[in-house]
C-alpha cells in the first residue's frame, strides 16, 4: 500500500506566492480594464451628447416656418431673417419648451457655434426686427468652437417667381429661377429659403459644410399667424 503524503509547508507558501502574485495581475489587469472602460464611456456619452446638440440645432432650422408679421397696414411678411454670418427664424417647437413656437438665432459668440432660441407662446411677434441677446438670455447652447461661419442660402427671387416655377406651361426664365445668395430676406422676398449652407472653419482644420433644408416651406399646409389672430 503506497504511502500518502501532503504538502509540505514550503510547498504551501510557494502556491500562496503564486496565487498571490496572479491575483495582482488579475486585479491590476481588471483596473486598468475599468479605467479605460469608464474613459472610453465618458468620450462616448461627450460625443453622443454633442451629435444631439448638433442634431436639435439642425433639425430647429429644418423646421424653420411662414409666421407672418404685420409690417403695415394688412401687409403681413414672413420671419426669416440672414446675411453671411448669423440668421434668425420662427421655430414650430422649440428645444427649451417642446410643443411651443420660439424664435432662434443661430451665429458665433465668444469663438463658438451658438444656438439661441425665445419661447413664443400666447404672444405673437410684433416686429421682424429680433434681439439676440434676449434670446440668448432666455436658452443658449454652444455648439463648438470656430474661427468663423460662411452662411448661405438657396430661394427663389420672391413669392411670384416661386409660383411661376411650379407652372408646367411656361420655362422658367433665370432671373426668376431660384439662386444661391450670402443673405436672404423674407419681409423682402416673401419667401423662406429652400436650403441653407454653413460652411464651418475651425482652427488649423479644413473648412467644412453642413447642408439644412428647410422642410415646413410650403404655405399650403402650415398654420399662418397673422396680426393677433390665432388662427
């Protein structure tokens, strides 16, 4: 009969130090897996809440609609109102209160891409004329930073000559066909742009563009505010 043996207390001490030692490695292993886990979530939740951000802006703009203001006497002119650098327009839901009219501003302040917005509830806009500051004032939400901002926009020259390209009869001829300009006016042109381009310039970094077409154009199918009427 063989004889049985255990360990030996040196036997015993080499297997803790072994054990010891892989459960460093474990451990040392798992925090660094930890750490940069938590690092890798951290950028992920800082990129996804900037393509919201990016998103909500854009989709503000898509949004863009006819409310009319009375300019003068029963002459009522939509609100849309850009050059070069920054544009104002009428939201049909803002992002501070979802479900309410705003008035957005969109530009740079302070070396970044900023978004403005003031909730328009019972009260209707009197003037075509906006204040940004208000607006800031009231929500602001900076997007990122840029050196500068190049904004265009696509239209037809004016409300006649957006009815004219729609007929089938007649060419349309190319001063009443719509064209890209560095402004737009609708008090001037009765009419929202069909697209706005914003070419962006970061620092030391290639200029880029992002393309908004403004989806809530046709005035057949929106609800119009004229004057103080609701309807």
């Amino acid at each position: 009969m063989a004889s049985q043996r255990g360990l030996t207390l040196l036997e015993m001490l080499i297997s803790l130090v072994i054990l010891s030692s892989v459960m460093a490695i474990a451990s040392t292993a798992y925090s660094y897996y930890a750490t940069g886990f938590n690092e890798r979530q951290q950028r992920f939740g800082s990129r996804l809440n900037q393509l919201k951000k990016e998103l909500s802006w854009q989709d503000q703009l898509a949004s863009a609609f006819y409310y009319y203001v009375e300019t003068a006497p029963n002459n009522y002119r939509p609100v849309f109102t850009g050059d070069a650098e920054e544009l104002s327009w009428m939201s049909t839901s803002g992002i501070l209160q979802p479900g309410t009219m705003a008035r957005s501003w969109l530009g740079i302040s302070e070396g970044y891409l900023t978004y403005c917005e003031q909730p328009v509830s019972e009260k209707l806009i009197t003037s075509i004329a906006y204040n940004k500051t208000e607006m800031c004032n009231s929500f602001m939400q900076r997007l990122y930073p840029l050196e500068s901002v190049e904004i265009s926009y696509f239209s037809w020259p004016s409300m006649i000559d957006r009815h004219i390209s729609w007929g089938d009869e007649l060419p349309v001829q190319p001063n009443r066909a719509p064209r890209w300009a560095n402004s737009h006016n609708s008090a001037e042109t009765e009419v929202l742009p069909g697209w706005v381009r914003l070419t962006l310039q970061a620092e030391q970094a290639e200029p880029y563009a992002i393309w908004i077409r403004i989806e809530n154009n046709d005035v057949d199918r929106l609800q119009i505010f004229a004057g103080n009427s609701n309807a």
